[in-house]
C-alpha cells in the first residue's frame, strides 16, 4: 500500500434516536465538537457530520468551522445504514474516516495509525482486542459501491468483510467502547452493538 499523499475527508455519524441512552447522542455535551476534532485533529480535510434525530436542536452544536458540513439524513429512522449513505454521498478526496458521535475520548492516536498509508481501494477498520470498532478508513472507489450494499438497518460491517478490510490493532491506544449513557439508572458504558460504521 503506497504512503498516502492527500488528506481523507472525515465522517461523523450523528443521526441516531440514542434509545438506549435516552435521547439523541448528538445533545450531549461536547460529543459533536468532540468527534468533528478528532477527524481534524487526525489529519481529515474536511468533516461531514449525519443529523438526524432532533437535527435541529443538533446542528448549532456543530463546530462554527469553514471545514465541517452538517447534513441530515431525511430517513435516519431508517437505520444506521441510511445515514451512512447520506455521509457517503457527502464524501469528498480519495478516502473517508468515518467515526461515531459516542466515542468521546478516542485519542488522535488511533485516527493517525489507522490513516498511516491508504489509496482510493483502501479498507481499514481499528480493531480493539480483536473486535471491530471505529474508526473505519473506506477509499473512494468503495463509496458507491459500499452504499449500494447498505440496508437501512445495518451499517458497513458486512461488505468491509467480503471485502477484505485490514483490522488495524489499537488496544494499545484506547479501549474503543461506546457509550450508552441512561439517564435513569446512571453512567454505563457498553462495547458496542453493532462493530460497524
């Protein structure tokens, strides 16, 4: 795999309900600035953030910067799926790092190792102890391919297998859990459900 030459763009998935943590994750704090930072932080170019559930009580919390865009995915009810082809549509350059909004605390780290090298047929995925997580690096020639592929319901995990995906270990830099924060009982944090972008 030859040494990267450009920039990736970046893609934050936002669009979610949140059921299980009991609102959208995209109203918390400073998960949105938080996960925007990490991809710019990283080296993306430019950021692509998905809204969805309550977009417009989300959208003044995306960061004020010439290098973010918020779009929202009118069927985010749909699925996880449906808001990654939203992103993807949205994607610009040869790459995309595509990460969650609930992974605050991911360090840098991970979206360095995971961008070490990449062309447009790169599939990298930050594995944890083996299992999957985020972030996810997709060359452009999978963008149209990869949301063909999609169903509203699952997201990326199936075709980055068929596809052959490279799992970059990062467990030395993160333990990559998600977190699902219920607003009664109390913090809990979860490995995630489904190891897809």
């Amino acid at each position: 795999m030859p040494p990267r030459r450009a920039s990736p763009s970046g893609l934050v998935l936002a669009a979610g309900a949140g059921t299980r943590h009991g609102g959208p994750k995209a109203l918390v704090s400073t998960w949105l600035a938080d996960a925007v930072d990490l991809l710019l932080d990283g080296g993306c170019a430019h950021v692509v953030v998905v809204l969805g559930a309550a977009a417009d009580e989300a959208r003044p919390l995306v960061p004020d910067d010439e290098r973010v865009t918020a779009v929202v995915a009118d069927r985010w009810a749909d699925g996880l799926g449906e808001s990654l082809r939203t992103g993807l549509a949205r994607a610009t350059g040869d790459a995309v790092v595509v990460t969650l909004v609930d992974l605050p605390g991911t360090p840098v780290t991970v979206v360095e190792r995971l961008t070490s090298a990449w062309d447009r047929q790169t599939l990298r995925q930050a594995v944890y102890g083996g299992r999957p997580g985020h972030p996810v690096l997709i060359g452009a020639d999978h963008w149209t391919p990869l949301a063909d592929a999609l169903t509203a319901d699952r997201g990326a995990r199936d075709y980055l297998v068929a596809h052959g995906v490279v799992e970059v270990e990062c467990a030395d830099l993160h333990d990559g859990l998600d977190e699902d924060v219920s607003r009664t009982p109390g913090p809990a944090r979860h490995p995630p459900t489904a190891p897809e972008p």
